[in-house]
C-alpha cells in the first residue's frame, strides 16, 4: 500500500514530469531502506523525454536510441538486452534507422511499467 507521500510524489509526477519525480522517489526509498551509499539515478535525455511524452510520430536520431537504451540498462540490464532482441539485434548500432522510433517508443514502455513497480 503506498503512503501518503509516495502517493504525492507519483501526482508530481503526472503534474511536473516523470523524470523529477522519479528522482525524489529514489531518494524516498533510500531513506527508507537507510542506505547510506548514493544510488545511481537514471537520467533520460530531455530528447528522450520529449520522444517519451510525445503523442506525434518522432522523428528518433541513433543519439537517441543510444540514450534511452542506456536510460533502460540503467534499471535492467536484462530489459535491454531483451528490448534490443525484441527488433532482432544485439546492440544499438545494429538497429535499422526505419526500426528507431518503435525502438525508442518500446523502451519508453519498459522505462514507465519499471517506474510503476518502484513501491510494489
């Protein structure tokens, strides 16, 4: 059951952007678990953001694959290797240029079902 303050940290995301309140969220739940080391944070590019939220057909350069299967590798290794199986390759560079913006859409998908699983 998420607390009062992890349920206002999720309506701050919805209002101010995902990426922020993602952000205090982590720092939320180290302080939770008193974990004394800094965890590392995933930062998505502002293009990959943009991409992310945008309802448009993207326009995706390979700088933008690369950042958002970073962003994924950041929260799971695993979820990129996997993302990248799913369009048949094994890294970035092998993606085709015509397969980036589902590409990019499908990583924004894993990056939103991981953040939704942070207090489950």
């Amino acid at each position: 059951m998420l607390s009062t303050e992890q349920i206002r940290y999720i309506s701050k995301a919805v209002a101010t952007g995902i990426v922020e309140a993602i952000t205090e969220l982590s720092r939320l739940q180290d302080e939770r678990e008193e974990i004394t080391q800094p965890t590392p944070q995933v930062v998505v590019e502002p293009a990959v953001q943009k991409e992310c939220t945008s309802n448009e057909t993207p326009q995706v350069t390979y700088e933008q694959v690369r950042a958002v299967t970073i962003a994924v590798a950041k929260i799971s290794k695993d979820k990129a290797v996997a993302g990248l199986a799913r369009f048949g390759a094994k890294n970035a560079k092998e993606l085709k240029e015509d397969q980036w913006a589902p590409y990019v859409k499908y990583m924004c998908e894993v990056m939103d079902n991981a953040e939704s699983r942070v207090f489950t």
